[in-house]
C-alpha cells in the first residue's frame, strides 16, 4: 500500500497562499485596497471588514478613496484605519474620507522587509509542523504495518523533498516582495 501525499501537499499548497495574501497586506510603494482587508470597523453593534461598510478605490498610486454607504460611519472608519498597523491616518471630506499613504522611507521599507521576513518564519513554521504530523502518520502506519520499515523511510524521504520544494517556494514570494518593497 502506497502513502497518499494529496493530503500533505494541499496543506502546504494551503500554507503557500496565506503566505502570499499576508504579503499582500504588507505595503509597497503603491496603494492598493488589500492594505485595508485586515481592518474591522464597528458598525450597528457588530465589527463587520471595511469592504462591508464602504466602497474603496484607488485614487492615484498613492491614495485610497473610502466611501461609506452610510455617512454616520464615518467616525468608526476614521477610528479603525487610526488604529490600525499600518500608520497612516485619514482625511475626511465631503464624499467619504481619504487615505493618503506617505512615501517610504528607507527606514520603512527596512521594517517592512523585516514584516516579511516574519511571515515567511510563520509561514516555515507552520510547514515543519505539517511535516511533523506527516511523518508520526507515517510511522503510525508503519507500526500497524501498513507497510514496510525500507518504504517508510522512502515515504519520509519524499515528506523532506516536498518540505523542501514549498519551503523554495515561500523564499521565491520574499525575494518577490523584497523587490517590490525596494523599488
């Protein structure tokens, strides 16, 4: 009986994507509605995603235009993006309120290429421990004897190389976001 990698393989494919939507929402030097994904605003009672709320464009390569479908939330927006990591602070008008993202400083994008170093840590972190419990399966399986001692190291070699092909991978979206924080 063969082992069956679809399990692990989608788990890290699965790892791969949060990993790159986390890089998503770490800024480069143009403004994009992603930036806004992690913030909640409260509204009526319940916190409910920006996107909910308002309407969000792109204005130009460095600012964002919000507009709220209920003027009253204005307040709760303003608070929200306030608050929030991403250091920036809004600018409210006639139509809605307006996020204008400052230039990056060369101390900025140090930090940020360290956010994404982070990431890709979580992100490895979380690959080891799908490897972890492939690996015990494996030798699970090996104990019931499901299969032999010579298949089950095979079975673990391949668990590495596949480890080691996501893990290629994830260093492919840092050094990708690297230059895009860069430039």
């Amino acid at each position: 009986m063969a082992y069956n990698f679809n399990d692990f393989k989608a788990r890290l494919k699965e790892i791969e994507d949060w990993v790159s939507k986390e890089f998503t929402s770490i800024r480069t030097g143009r403004a994009t509605i992603t930036l806004l994904d992690g913030i909640t605003v409260e509204s009526y009672g319940t916190m409910m995603p920006l996107s909910n709320v308002a309407n969000l464009n792109v204005e130009d390569a460095r600012s964002i235009r919000i507009a709220p479908w209920d003027m009253s939330q204005i307040p709760a927006i303003e608070k929200a993006i306030t608050v929030s990591s991403l250091g920036i602070t809004p600018t409210v008008d006639d139509k809605g309120l307006r996020v204008v993202f400052p230039d990056l400083t060369a101390d900025r994008r140090v930090l940020l290429v360290k956010m994404a170093k982070e990431k890709l840590e979580d992100g490895r972190v979380r690959v080891r421990q799908e490897r972890s419990e492939t690996i015990k399966d494996i030798n699970a399986q090996e104990k019931e004897g499901a299969f032999s001692k010579d298949e089950s190291m095979r079975y673990q070699a391949e668990v590495d190389k596949l480890v080691k092909e996501a893990n290629a991978r994830l260093e492919e979206l840092l050094t990708k976001k690297e230059k895009e924080i860069q430039s």
